[in-house]
C-alpha cells in the first residue's frame, strides 16, 4: 500500500503541481469508474461550486439514466 500523501505527490509530479487531497479523490474515483463501468458513463463534470467552495461531480450517463451527482468534502 502507497502512503495517501506520497500517492498525492506522484499524481502532480510530471507537471510539477502540487495536487489537493480532494483533486486526488476525483482522480481515484474516476479510475474506478473507467474500470468498472467502462461503457455506462462516457464523462463526467467536475467543477468548483462558489457558494460553498467545494468539488461538484456530475456524471453524464451514456443512456437516458439521471443523472448522478457527487460533493466532494
């Protein structure tokens, strides 16, 4: 197992930025997403919400599903 905070620094280590802890989060579950539902959800919007400063998921299934939101804390 990688310690969470050495994960942290390879993920930004190419580009030299330093990744948040939240950044990371979205990055695992978008991994976990492509490898387990590769064909149900063909992209998702991550965006900044500026009432309450947090991370917003929001996938767009590939079907006529709702859609599926995610508030990352």
């Amino acid at each position: 197992m990688v310690h969470k905070s050495a994960k942290t620094v390879h993920l930004g280590a190419l580009s030299g930025t330093i990744v948040d802890e939240k950044i990371y989060k979205m990055y695992e579950v978008a991994a976990y997403l492509r490898m387990n539902f590769p064909h149900d959800f063909r992209s998702a919007d991550f965006s900044l919400d500026p009432a309450t400063g947090e991370w917003v998921r929001r996938y767009k299934p590939s079907g006529n599903a709702s859609e599926l939101v995610k508030v990352f804390r």
